[in-house]
C-alpha cells in the first residue's frame, strides 16, 4: 500500500492516468469511426464520378470536358467555364430546367428540367469537386414558416431597393437591354431565389453573404413568398403595373364599347329611316 500511494504522489502520475485516458477513448474512437469515414468517403466519389460522366455526356460539347469553357468553333463563346462555380449555381441552373441550354443566345429561359434530383446532385458535387464555390444552401437558409411580420417588412424593403430595378416592384420581370429580360419570380421556389442571390445567374449580380446577410435573403424569399400568394380581388392582375394599366385597359375597353354602342345606334337608325321611307 505504501508502494502505490508514493507512486500516486509522484510528479508525472497525474499526467500519465491523462495519458492513459486520452489513449483509450481514441483507440475507441479509431475502431469505429475510420469505417464510416471511408464510407462517407467512397459514397462521395460514387457521386462525383457519376456526375462528371453525367457532365462528360450532357455538358461538355458547350463547357468543356474538364468544365475549362468551350467554343463553338468559329471563337465565339459556347458555354462559359465551370470551374470554381461551385455546386449552388450547377442545382440553380440545372434544377429550373435552364440547363442544358438548347441554344446559346442572350437569355437562357426556364424550361421544364432534364436531369433528376439525384442526377442534379451528381453534377452539382462534381463540378464543386474542381474548386471551392458557392454551396447549396441547406434549408434553414430559405425556411420563411417562422419568419415574423417585422422580418417580412424588412424583405419588402430590401426587395424594392435591391430588386424591383429588374423584376418590378411585384415581382412579375421586366425588359432588359440587349434582348435580355429579367424572369418572373411568380413561380421560382425559396431555395433556387436564394441560389440566384447567391450566384447571380445570367446578368443578375451577386449578392453574396458579405453583401446581403443570409436572414437578409431569408427575409427577401418571404416578401416574394408573400408576393406570390396575393390574390387579385378584380379577376385580372394586368401585371401590377398599378393605375396605368389599369387606367389603360379601362380606356381601351370602354371606348371599344362606346364605339360599338354608337355603331349599333346609327346602324339601328339607318334601317328605321328606310323602312318608314318604305311606308311611305
């Protein structure tokens, strides 16, 4: 007994039960984790390596094999390059059906999408594998449910001086120079508006995190949200482009009415003269 209790005494014994503890709860570790590392590890390679022969068959002819950008044979640009994107502008472009383009031109419009949910992922991982890039935003990032009246307020104001430049005060679009024009947002969903704040697709800018915040884009998505379930009391929304055009479709229709009621009354008259000149 008097052994142990001067062992216990001695300077470095505190040091080495440490030791000994550090040493058992990692040797625990290493027998555990390394096979779900290596599992993680070989499921996100599975996933690359579909996604760059998903690339290589449905990509590469405009962006390049390795994404490095592509010509189209006579200098002028088919596809841009790829590398350093990142995997959020590969899920907002292939995920809203804009690619594969069907043609290049001023403005790649949505269309109904060609790849899957599992085939987007697939290309989004590979062309992140090239270069660090932007990620796809989990969803806490575009989760608008819990989003207070105060925060919809202030998406209303950052949409209107960030915003409505492109897409209108409501959202709907608006022309752009050069045969471009910038889409409606009536139908886009939180996670793919996010993405475009995130990348700046096309002609959009970038409103990165250090530009607008992430609860400032949180709040922006609830505005549209907000903008995309307002209903129109009168029937026809006629763009919400406010007074004007409203006042113009008023004018049209109603003096297309005015003119046919005088064009009936004069027709009317006409027949009337002749038939009591008939009589006569």
């Amino acid at each position: 007994m008097r052994w142990g209790s001067g062992w216990r005494r001695r300077r470095f014994a505190g040091a080495a039960v440490v030791l000994a503890g550090l040493l058992l709860v990692g040797g625990a570790y290493a027998a555990v984790a390394p096979d779900n590392a290596v599992a993680d590890q070989s499921s996100k390679s599975q996933l690359i390596e579909e996604g760059r022969k998903l690339f290589a068959v449905g990509c590469s002819s405009c962006h390049g094999l390795h994404a490095e950008g592509g010509t189209d044979g006579e200098g002028r640009i088919a596809g841009p390059p790829l590398i350093g994107v990142g995997a959020a502008a590969v899920d907002f472009q292939v995920g809203t059906g804009r690619m594969p383009a069907v043609q290049p031109g001023a403005q790649v419009e949505q269309k109904p999408r060609a790849y899957t949910e599992a085939e987007t992922e697939a290309l989004a991982a590979y062309v992140a594998s090239l270069a660090p890039g932007p990620a796809i935003p989990p969803p806490q990032y575009y989760d608008v449910s819990q989003v207070t009246d105060e925060q919809l307020a202030r998406g209303g104001e950052l949409f209107r001086t960030n915003c409505t430049a492109c897409h209108n005060f409501a959202g709907r679009g608006g022309a752009l120079p050069n045969g471009r024009y910038a889409p409606s947002l009536m139908q886009s969903s939180p996670k793919h508006i996010y993405e475009a704040m995130l990348t700046g697709p096309q002609q959009m800018p970038v409103f990165s995190d250090q530009v607008l915040y992430p609860e400032d884009k949180r709040a922006i998505i609830a505005y549209i949200v907000e903008l995309q379930q307002q209903t129109d009391p009168g029937g026809f929304g006629l763009g919400r482009l406010g007074p004007v055009s409203e006042g113009l479709w008023g004018w049209v229709v109603g003096i297309s009415l005015l003119i046919a009621v005088a064009i009936w009354i004069t027709a009317k008259g006409v027949r009337a003269r002749r038939a009591q000149h008939n009589e006569e």
